[in-house]
C-alpha cells in the first residue's frame, strides 16, 4: 500500500513536471516574423498593445467621454441624460463600457475599469494581437503559471508523504513505508529541477519585439494636414489623433480630458498585468 502510494504521488508529480515543461514550450512557439511593411492597428488594439486591457477601457471611457455619454461627478463615473436614451454605440468595447455604468447612478472608475477590462470584446482584442505575434499570448502564460502552481502543489505534498513515510518506517510498524519515503523522496527531485529552470527563465510578458516595433512606428507623427482640408475634417483629425494618444500613454496623454485623467489616475497605474485565469485571452 505505502509503495503504491508512493508511485502514484511520484507519477503526479512527472506528470505536472511535463505539463510545465509543454505549456513553456507552446508559450515559446507563438508567430514573432517580423511584417513586411508598417502595421494598421485600430484604436482599441493599440491601446491593448501599449497598456494591456486597462488601457483599453481607458481609451473607451475617453471616447465615450468625448461623445457626450458619461461625465464625472464627485470623482465618479455617471451616465448623461444622452447616454440614458441612446440605441446606438459605436464599437463591442465601448458597449461594455457602457454597460459597466447604472442608470441614475454614479460607479467608482475602478469597477467599471474592471468589468469593461473582462469583457468578451477585450478578450478577442487580446487573442488577436497574440495570434500575430505582437504580444506574448495572455491565456497561454496564464496555463504556465497554472502548471507552476500545481508542481509546487505536488511537490510539497511529496515532501510530506515521504517524512510521513520515513516516521512509520522508524517506529518499525511497516517495513515497506521506508522504500515508499525514498520513492517519493524522488519525485521531489524534478519538481526542483522544473522549478529551478523556470526560475531561471523567467515567462515573458506584454509586447513581444515586433510588438515594441509597431509601437514606434504608430508613436511616430504620420505628417501634417492639408490646408485644403475642410474644419470638419481637420476636427475629426484632431480627435482621432488625441485618442491614438490617449491609447499609447493613458491618462497622462494631453488628449485624456482632465476630469477623466484624474479619476482614472487615482485608481491604479496602467501597466501590464498577467491577472487572466487560465484558458482566456486578453491582458
């Protein structure tokens, strides 16, 4: 019975050791070729692509702000009356935005941060920027650090069978329980190992080189505007070019209303976080 326990801890822990050592490996095999020409990324991909998905409900949040649809009272989010009667929105992320805000009722910027940051529409952005190497898959990270968690799991409860093992062995109550302490007494040795070399090589995370690439290149100012070009256009331009920035540095862009940036500061800092669970997609 103490052998037989022994194997199957020692098989479990082989088994989370493997699990580790495939799920790096398919992190590792994402497509990272560099495109042939400058790449076209809409709003919301970028502002994944720079800050992760908070910087995608941010740009959200501005656009919305920018529309008339919400407002900022007393350092909370509200819903306008033009928002309370609106049939139209103009984009799946902006619709979860929207649907993060109660009617007549004021939300703390962080909840509705939280609740557009998770939605459906984020998670695809996600998926889609990782599927052309821009960034290091978010679901594929989250599935190492899974198996890293149940590894270390393992070992420990391979660690406490085996001293349980060996104090039965010594009190002479069941000769078999001292080889039963050295099987599993092994299988703490690759879990070390795993663990060791993972340590090492420490998982990558947000943009990938290509990714810091396409950054650049859409941090570049694209040229000036004709003098031809009607005021309509010359406005539209102008926003267009304050959301972009709003997407790239935040709510420290000059393009963030003020009211917005300084709820949105005081909630927490923009920056790439790995907080999806295993299986979903999208920073």
């Amino acid at each position: 019975m103490w052998v037989g326990c022994a194997l199957f801890v020692w098989c479990l822990v082989g088994w989370a050791a493997l699990g580790v050592v495939f799920a790096r490996r398919r992190l590792r095999l994402l497509p990272v070729a560099a495109s042939p020409g400058p790449v076209e990324l809409p709003l919301y991909g970028l502002a994944f692509l720079c800050g992760g998905r908070r910087r995608v409900a941010q740009a959200a949040l501005a656009v919305l702000w920018r529309a008339g649809l919400i407002g900022v009272e007393n350092d909370r989010i509200v819903l306008t009356g033009t928002a309370a009667t609106a049939t139209e929105t103009y984009d799946p992320v902006e619709q979860a935005a929207l649907a993060a805000c109660r009617p007549g009722r004021s939300v703390r910027p962080r909840r509705v941060e939280k609740r557009t940051k998770r939605s459906v529409a984020v998670r695809r952005i996600g998926d889609a920027l990782a599927r052309r190497g821009l960034i290091v898959h978010p679901a594929r990270r989250a599935r190492v650090e899974t198996w890293l968690s149940t590894l270390i799991l393992l070992a420990e409860g391979a660690a406490f069978f085996a001293m349980a093992a060996l104090v039965v062995w010594e009190s002479g109550h069941n000769d078999q329980a001292g080889m039963a302490s050295a099987v599993a007494a092994g299988a703490v040795l690759p879990a070390v190992l795993t663990l060791a070399r993972s340590g090492a090589q420490p998982l990558p995370t947000g943009p990938t080189d290509e990714g810091r690439r396409v950054i650049s290149e859409q941090a570049t100012p694209a040229g000036g505007t004709s003098d031809h070009q009607g005021p309509q256009t010359l406005s539209a331009l102008r926003r267009a070019a304050a959301l972009r920035a709003v997407a790239i540095h935040g709510p420290s862009s000059p393009g963030m209303p003020l009211d917005l940036a300084r709820v949105l500061r005081r909630a927490e800092p923009s920056t790439w976080r790995p907080d999806d669970p295993a299986g979903l997609g999208g920073l």
